[in-house]
C-alpha cells in the first residue's frame, strides 16, 4: 500500500477497507507517513465523508493503537460518561462520586478545555494538589480504593487519536461527525468500560449548534458504541444558555459541591441525576432508569457521594477541605458587574460568548499552551425567560487581570437578547435520547 493511492482512494469516493484504515494510522503514529499526507487524507475524509464501517475501523484502530485497560480485579461493572462540552457543564464532577457511591466503577479518562469550553481535568485542577497526571497503575489504585477516578490522557491511550487531533487542530479538519465519533468513542472504550452514556450538547453554546446535527453526531457514536459490544446511550441536552449558574474553575467546583450538598441550581442537579440514572441503569445496578434516578437521589440526601468525591479529592492528592471550606479554592481579587441597559424579559443568549469571555480574562485557553487562572469566573443571575430591569445585575465577573476586562464586559452584554414578553415555549433541558 501507498499513502498517496489511498488520499487519492478517499479523495475520489472510495470506501477504505479496514487493512487500509489501519496502514495509515499506524504509518502515521510510527512517523512512517509524514504529516502532510495524512492531513491530505484528513481533509479527504472531511470532504467525502466515511460510511458507518469505515467509521468503526478508524476507531478500532485508533482504540487499538495503545494500551486498552482491563479491571478484572475490581468486581462489578465499569461505567463512564463523556459529554461534547459547553458553558458551565460541570456535571462530571458530580455524577462521578454519586454513581460510585452507588456501587458502581466510574473510569473516566477526561480532556481539558480548548476555546470556549471548559474542560474537567482543568476544573480539577482548581483544588489545590489535585493530580489528575496519574499513572496506569495509580488510576487502577484509586479506582480499587474509592470507585472513581478522574485522570487525562496517557501516553498509553489511544496515542494515535492524541497525535491526529493534534494535526486536526492545526488543519481545520475537527469539525467532522466521522473524526469526532473515532476521538471521542476511542479514547472512552479504552477505559475498560462496560457502559457508556453520552451527553450531546445542542445549541448556541455547543459545537453543534442545530440539533439535527447533534442528533447525527449521537447516532453515529451510539452505533460505533454498540457495535464494538458496549451499551450506549445519548441525551440531546440544551446549551442555549449556560448549565448553572457559574463558570469558571472554582466557581464550578463550588458549585458541583452544592449539588453534592442537595443544593445548587435547578437545572444542573436535575441533569446531573438523570445522567447518573442512566450509568446505573445501564451498568445493570438497578432495573430502569427511574429506579436509577431514585438511588441517584439517596445517594445525594443521605451525603454518601459528598463523601465519595472527599474521598476521590485525597486519593489523587487534593485538599479535601475545599468541600467544606470553598474559600481555599483559588479566589479572584477582583469582581465587575455587568448590567442590562433595557428593561423587559430575557429571551436567548449567545453562549459560546460567556465561554469567549472567561478564556479572554484568563479563565480558559485560547491556545493549548496557556496557562489558565483557576480563579477567574463568570455568575449568572439571569436565564431565559426572566424578567430584568434597565440597570439589574446580569452577570457577575471574578478576574485578577483588568487588560481585557471592558471587551470582556461588552462581549457578555451584547450576547443577551431582549424582548418586551417572556418566550412562549419553554425548552426543556432534555431534548431527546437515542440508543435508548
């Protein structure tokens, strides 16, 4: 085989067989076929697409290309959860200790945040000590000892998805639901998982921003999901404004313990048990999803998953006194006021600007090698369909550094839309599920 006759192969319509598949990623991964070839056959692939078998070799190949990990010593079954991202989507920290606590093995391998959204390696970052650099056989301890573990990426790992995203990246080729689907699915069903529920996020806040594509997209990965033997679901969720009431690391952190503590917003709690009720569901822990929710709930009432993410925050060498002491996470010198310069209700938002504006202050990665504030952060004291008056706080803005504060500021005011009514439909957080 040649790399040039199967860019060509791609390039004119063809359907790759797997034995093709798999020469050029592994070419690729070994340094055998150089970048601009295989960034050629990317943008091939963007192009023209791949069909559902290809799509499943690309992953097998990709999950193949390192170290699948095995739990065999660790009883029960292994379930994960990965959503495509947003504002303020916090919720693995969250389900992570409830589906633990709940007599279920949660090994989630997570990414960190890129443009506007945030990433959960970096949210716990925010907790002083955390180490979320932990080898293979520190994962499999911390998952023996508490259930849950919450790690990045190994060199072990799906090394060939690391070294092409990387290339995507720089390629304008990431945004394909075939390149996305082979990513995501690979990196997860090398976890040594049984199960996998997937959160794919809809709307002005997502990469997906139409739900038919975001339909598309958990289609796809429910599909890949089931035919390499996992069970997988996906729930459509809304992203037309942000999930809570806070972003940013430790706001979220904080706010991830208030839900923990049976508190926090309506929105984010409700998500996060009905994420939970379904990995209970599908790891065979209860019956059906509603029996799920309900231990989800107990679990939360009776304080055994605050207990559990104290737990997880020690075994991977974080300060545990931030669950009861949130003034020891990383806090902002500095707070500003955005207000709303007309009076009448709130009747949509441009999401992925909040996201903009925090990684603009400091509190996210415009380029991978940034450094991110961990104090930085946004609240929101207005969600669509309220009521708001000329001057009323819209959102409060935590930051150590004023140098792009005013464009930050008139980024956050002018992604609220106004009317003189409150929307005639309420949209519910969510939208549909497949594979269920």
């Amino acid at each position: 085989m040649r790399a040039v006759d199967l860019i060509r192969k791609k390039r004119d319509s063809g359907e790759l067989s797997r034995e093709e598949i798999e020469f050029l990623v592994s070419g690729y991964t070994r340094g055998d076929i150089p970048d601009y070839q295989m960034a050629a056959w990317l943008m091939a692939v963007w192009i023209r697409g791949m069909n559902r078998s290809e799509l499943v070799a690309l992953t097998e190949v990709m999950l193949y290309s390192g170290q699948v990990l095995t739990h065999a010593d660790i009883p029960g079954k292994k379930v994960d959860k990965h959503s495509t991202g947003g504002v303020g989507d916090k919720t693995s920290l969250i389900l992570a200790p409830i589906v633990a606590a709940g007599g279920l093995t949660v090994p989630m391998i997570s990414g960190r945040g890129l443009g506007h959204t945030g990433g959960t390696l970096d949210k716990l970052e925010a907790i002083p000590g955390f180490n979320v650099n932990l080898s293979l056989e520190e994962f499999r301890h911390v998952l023996r000892e508490c259930g849950m573990a919450l790690i990045g990426q190994t060199a072990e790992i799906a090394p060939a998805d690391k070294k092409i995203y990387a290339l995507r990246d720089v390629t304008s080729t990431v945004e394909n639901i075939g390149l996305i689907c082979a990513s995501i699915m690979s990196k997860k069903l090398a976890e040594g998982i049984d199960a996998l529920v997937l959160d794919v996020k809809t709307g002005s806040g997502a990469f997906m921003k139409k739900e038919e594509e975001s339909v598309r997209l958990a289609e796809v990965m429910v599909e890949t999901g089931k035919r390499m033997g996992k069970k997988v679901v996906a729930l459509i969720t809304g992203m037309d404004e942000p999930l809570g009431r806070m972003a940013g690391h430790s706001n979220e952190v904080f706010e991830s313990v208030e839900v923990l503590k049976g508190r926090g917003p309506a929105d984010l709690r409700d998500l996060s048990l009905d994420l939970s009720a379904w990995m209970f569901f599908l790891g065979e822990r209860t019956e059906s999803v509603e029996e799920g929710r309900r231990l989800a709930e107990t679990m939360v009432a009776t304080g055994q998953a605050l207990e559990k993410f104290r737990e997880g925050i020690r075994l991977q060498g974080g300060d545990e006194r931030v669950v009861d002491a949130p003034e020891r996470l990383p806090q902002a010198r500095f707070r500003a006021e955005v207000v709303s310069s007309v009076s009448g209700y709130i009747t949509a938002t441009n999401c992925e600007q909040f996201g903009t504006a925090l990684a603009m202050l400091g509190g996210g990665r415009e380029k991978k090698e940034d450094k991110i504030d961990h104090a930085v952060g946004l609240e929101f004291h207005k969600r669509i369909g309220d009521s708001v008056e000329k001057g009323e706080k819209l959102v409060t803005i935590y930051y150590n550094n004023d140098v792009k504060l005013a464009e930050a500021k008139t980024l956050i005011a002018g992604s609220y839309v106004s009317g003189q009514s409150a929307p005639s439909e309420k949209r519910v957080l969510i939208r549909s599920i497949i594979g269920a």
